[in-house]
C-alpha cells in the first residue's frame, strides 16, 4: 500500500445522501476474481446511460470538476458489505472520501485498501459541498498526521483508528504491519 | 483479580498491544487443508513474501477427499486440482503434508490432537470453523479466514481484539446413555445459536472433568455453533495421560516440564467472567435436532415445541416436522457416523458396543466415516471393523465426507439423516436433505431400529 502523510488536491462534489454499494459499484460487475479493473465501473450506471453512451449530467463526466478527493453526501457506502465497492474507489483512483457519515463496514474496507474516508461535521460538508461546487478549484489539503483537513472555509480534524492511522502513515497493510514487526515477533519467538 | 485459563493462555500469546488497537497474538500452530488455503498462498506468492514459519504449520486433505478408493486417482476435477495444488504449495514452502492415502491422513480436528501437534496451552488457528475443538487440551483455537491464513502464513501471527470470557458449569453425573455429543447439543438446545458471540467459552465442573478427551474434543467442537470464537477446558492428568507418548509431543524431561506448566493452567478461584451459566447434568438426556440450526434440539422422548416466528415455522416446513410431534419413530433411511465432532474410536466403540450381535434395518444406508488413517488402524486392531461388517455397516475411508457434502457423499433430497456432525443447515449434507444432530449411540440404534427409538429405554 501506498504511504498517505499529506495530500493535496481538488474535489468532486457528489451531494447526495445514502449512496449504497450498489450505486458504487453494481452487482453485475463483482465476478472478477481478482480486484483490478473495477475503478472502469465504479458509479458505472450513473456515469453512463442505459445505451452506454455518456451522461454528461454526472459530476464525473463534468471536466470542470477533478481530483482525488471525493466529497459525498451523509451515510456513504451503506447496503452490501462488498470490499468490491473500495476497489471501485480506489481504483478510479480517488484517494480520499469526505461525508458526515460512513457505513461502518465501507470505512473498515475502505481503510484497509488505502482509502482515507473523513468524517466531517454536517454543517462543514454543507458548506464544502457548496465552495467547492461554485469554486472548482478550490484545493483541499488533509493532514493525516494532525488529523486535519483545511481549505479556503476553515480547517476542521477528524477522527481515525490509532492502529489504521500507523497503518496508513506508513503505508502498511494487516499483512505489512505485522511483517514490520518481525525482529518484535522473532524476540517473542525466542522466550518461549 | 485473578486469571482466567482463557487469559492466560491468551495473555501468553500477546507479543505486543496496539494502543487503542487490537492485539498481535503469536500463534504456535497453523493447521491448514486443501479448500480454504490456496488464495492465502496465491495473495503471499504474488507480494514475493516468504511463509515465516513453515515448521509451525501442518498441511492435510479432509474437505474435498473420497471416502473410497482413496489409492484410484479422484474422479472429481475440483477436488483434484485443490489437492494438487496444496501438494504443490507445500512442497514449495516446505510444509510437512499428509495428504490423502498418507498413514496420518485425516480430518484435520482430528489427525493434528492424535499425533499429538495439539497440546495444552497452545495458540492453534485453521481456515476452518471447527478449530475450537483444539481447546479441549486447555489451548486457544479457533478459526480463522483466508485473509488471516495469509496473515499467519506471513508473520505467524493475527491482528486481533481480546474476546469476552464466558464460563459454562455442568455439575452433577450424566444418565445411563448420555453422551458428550448429548450435553452440548442440550446447552446449544438451552442457550441459542447467538449466546457465545464475542466470547471465549471455558466448560468447566464434574461432567467436563470426569470426560475422556475424545468427549472434550466433542464438546469443545461444537462451540462454535452457539456463537463462541472458541471453546476451552483446563488440562488435568486426562489430558497430560493422553498427550503423552504422542508423536510429536514433548519427550522425557521436556515432557515434565511442560507439564508443570500446564498445570497452571487453571482459572483462579478469584477470576471473573463476563457470563455465566450452571447446569445440572441430571437433567440431561440423549438428544436430537429437529430444525435447521443446531440450537433447535430436544430430548428424544420430547415433542417439538410450538413457536410463532416465521423462520422457525420455516425451519419445520423444510424438515417436514409439526410443532407438538414426537421423533420417536420416524423412519430414516440414512445414517451417518463421522464428522471431526464424532469420528474418533471411542466414538466407534460406543457404535460397536451397542450394535455388536445386531443387525441394521434393511431401510437404512449406515456410513461409518472414520475421522483419520489411525482410526482406522485402531477400529481394525480392535476387530470394530468386523463388528460393523457383521451389522451390515459399511465402514469408508477418512474425510469430512456427508458432514458437508462437498464430495461425492450426499444425503439424497429430501431424506432424513440422523446424523453424528455439527451442522444441520439446509442443504448441509446434500440439496434438501434433512439433517437431525444425534449422539453416534442415538446414531447407532436409528441404523439397528430403521427409525428414531428412546434410546434410553433399551439401556435401562
Ligand atoms: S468434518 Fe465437517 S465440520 Fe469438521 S472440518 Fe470437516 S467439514 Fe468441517
């Protein structure tokens, strides 16, 4: 996994509440067996019409909008469990999620594949939403570290698991960390 | 405050906490078998990570083996190929295997306490559910998925949270035919699928003490199937009288030291746990199940209950069983003695005993699927093996066989199985067959009678 310290970028705005797993990536697209290739689909049936053509409607058909951050409305990544949905996102590649909610299992599998999901207050998001909706260019910096994130509105911290923090900062996974605390384990190894 | 066993074990497994994180636990033994391991190789494989301790891992075939002609190549492709491929990854990783036909061959839960790979106090982990049956010598074991497999495979240990500790007291002297399969069925039957989630369990009291440990095994088994990560019971001279002389247990003086240690190994009289239940061993009877979840289970001269809930009236339609009826003499043409809770020679004793001079019902296809290659030795060195043949049953090759059906040893739909494993889900032992959970006695006489009998009665 990639290392996330700081980052900085533009946003794509997409206000819109309770987006489902099944919106993220639909079930159509989960037979693959391994995870590449599934940033191609994500939001792949808001992104294209029914006849395949493009819906220059969807923000992310929209060149005025771009970047790695994407800001969504309230319960982000709620229904199925899928990990299928953080492939998707991190695929496409975005980097970093910003809601006033997530769905407890998006946030875990979305963490464990280098995802930074940011949970900010409603009232931040509202007024994110509309800066960066009205002033497209508008960069964004997070700071994992002091667990920060600031733009042109304000500043405002966030909350994430000490232990995925580690994680994220130096770029490890589960299967990283532990590998990362070899000589620890082979020290343990050895009093027994 | 004092120690739980649960803690202390664990605790001596901790190699270090993550502030407001979860745990690294070292884990002493890695069990794993041909279905759940290959995408643990393939995700190592592809990040060009090393397995860390291949010597603390042991690799057998159980889930996806024949139960006959295990010397003929397997018919079955995906078989086949899951074997094929654990062959290969082993022998690429340096990982001991007795694979099929090898003489210690034999359902994981099985083969890895008779050689004597499980001991007491140990962490034990295997990409399968059924791994708390390890915690009958007083050690850790649960299962684990495939993304922990590759965890362990790369650094011998798991990211964990400390689970809850539950206590479970049975005091008191079992009934003439109550078996250990009979008393965990009746605590699952008494306390729910739900009651162990997020917990540890210990069993403690007379009933758990004065068992044998192929009875432990029994017992500590199924706990997964009231919700507990795993099942434990502290080790005593059974346990050390069992372990020892094993083939890779400890030896002479290292043998003694380690049993000093293991007889630490008990819960402080001044340890607290976060729930507890008493039972009275009087009370318990031999036991079936009726439903579709090991927790719907009864006394077998009991009628069904009478519940509203939909899944329950559900659970009845698809067993083709009335609230208020009684099992008692419902024809079964299907019988199945094996599984890793009910696959072990003194299971096998306790059929020979009682259908020794008898013969079984013409109706009924009795399978005796032994647990392990050494099973089987020992059935033959003891002449079971002519018993059975004598009453008509026909004794197969080791594997998970009708346990799951994921072989060629299906129940056909619709039929009744009175059945020694641990699972009675639709569709379990083959598309719509129906499962009823017994005791290998309760096994034994359905296979003699063609039907389900008060077992009781006979013994009395
Ligand atoms: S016998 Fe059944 S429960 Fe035991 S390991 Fe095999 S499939 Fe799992």
């Amino acid at each position: 996994m990639q290392k996330f310290t700081t980052f900085t970028d533009t946003a794509i705005p997409l206000g819109i509440e309770n987006i489902d797993t099944d919106q993220i990536i639909p079930a159509r697209f989960l037979k693959a067996t391994d995870r590449k290739g599934f940033g191609d689909n994500v939001f792949r049936d808001w992104r294209y019409n029914k006849d395949n053509s493009i819906n220059h409607d969807f923000v992310l058909n929209n060149d005025t909008y771009q970047g790695e951050i994407l800001i969504a409305g309230h319960n982000f990544g709620c229904g199925s469990s899928r990990e299928h949905a953080a492939w998707a996102l991190a695929g496409y590649p975005f980097k970093v999620i910003i809601s006033s909610f997530f769905a407890d299992i998006f946030k875990g599998n979305a963490l464990n594949n280098g995802l930074l999901p940011i949970e900010v207050s409603p009232t931040f998001l509202k007024k994110l939403l509309h800066e960066v909706t009205e002033k497209p260019k508008t960069s964004i910096t997070i700071n994992l570290e002091k667990q920060t994130i600031s733009c042109s509105i304000g500043v405002e911290s966030f909350e994430i698991d000490p232990y995925k923090k580690v994680c994220l900062l130096n770029g490890y996974d589960d299967i990283d960390f532990l590998i990362s605390k070899k000589e620890q384990i082979e020290a343990f190894e050895a009093s027994l | 405050m004092g120690k739980t066993l649960f803690d202390k074990v664990w605790d001596a497994h901790v190699v270090d906490e993550i502030p407001n994180g979860p745990q690294i636990l070292y884990i002493d033994k890695h069990l794993i078998h041909e279905v759940t391991s290959p995408q643990a190789f393939a995700a190592l494989a592809e990040r060009n990570i090393p397995i860390a301790r291949p010597d603390k891992t042991v690799a057998t075939a159980d889930h996806n083996t024949p139960t006959l002609n295990q010397h003929l190549p397997i018919q079955d492709p995906l078989s086949r190929s899951q074997l094929e491929q654990l062959t290969e990854n082993c022998k690429k990783n340096n990982i001991t295997l007795y694979g099929l036909g090898h003489k210690y061959n034999g359902i994981v839960h099985v083969m890895a306490p008779e050689l004597g790979i499980t001991q007491p106090g140990m962490s034990i982990v295997c990409g399968d559910s059924h791994t708390s049956t390890h915690g009958a010598f007083g050690s850790i074991a649960f299962g684990i998925g495939t993304s922990q497999v590759a965890q362990v495979f790369a650094s011998q240990c798991l990211l964990l949270e400390k689970p809850k500790k539950m206590r479970i007291t049975v005091n008191g002297t079992l009934k003439k035919g109550v078996l250990p399969k009979d008393v965990i069925l009746y605590i699952i039957a008494q306390l729910g699928t739900n009651a162990g989630t997020g917990y540890f369990c210990e069993y403690a009291g007379e009933v758990f003490e004065n068992m044998s440990m192929e009875g432990r095994m029994t017992v500590c088994n199924m706990s997964i199937e009231m919700g507990a990560r795993g099942g434990m019971i502290a080790p005593d001279e059974t346990t050390f009288n069992y372990v020892k002389g094993r083939k890779f247990a400890p030896k002479g003086e290292e043998f003694d030291q380690k049993v000093a240690y293991w007889k630490t190994l008990r819960t402080d009289d001044d340890a607290e746990f976060d729930q507890e239940y008493h039972f009275d061993a009087s009370e318990i009877s031999p036991m079936i199940t009726y439903g579709t979840n090991p927790g719907m289970g009864i006394a077998i001269n009991e009628k069904i209950p009478h519940q509203e809930d939909p899944s329950f009236k559900k659970s009845l339609a698809y067993m083709d069983f009335k609230a208020g009826d009684s099992l008692l003499n419902t024809p079964i043409n299907y019988v199945f003695i094996g599984s890793c809770t009910n696959a072990r020679i003194e299971d096998f004793r306790v059929v020979a005993d009682y259908v020794k001079g008898k013969q079984k019902a013409s109706n009924v296809h009795a399978w005796l699927v032994p647990g392990s290659r050494e099973v089987v030795k020992q059935i033959e060195e003891e002449g079971l093996n002519k018993i059975f043949n004598e009453a008509g049953f026909q004794l197969r090759q080791p594997g998970c066989s009708a346990c799951l059906a994921m072989n060629d040893d299906k129940i056909p739909e619709g039929e009744y199985c009175v059945s020694t494993s641990n699972r009675n889900f639709e569709g379990r032992q083959g598309q719509g067959a129906r499962t009823i959970l017994a005791s290998p006695l309760v096994a034994a006489a359905t296979a003699i009678e063609g039907k389900l009998i008060d077992v009781t009665k006979q013994l009395n």
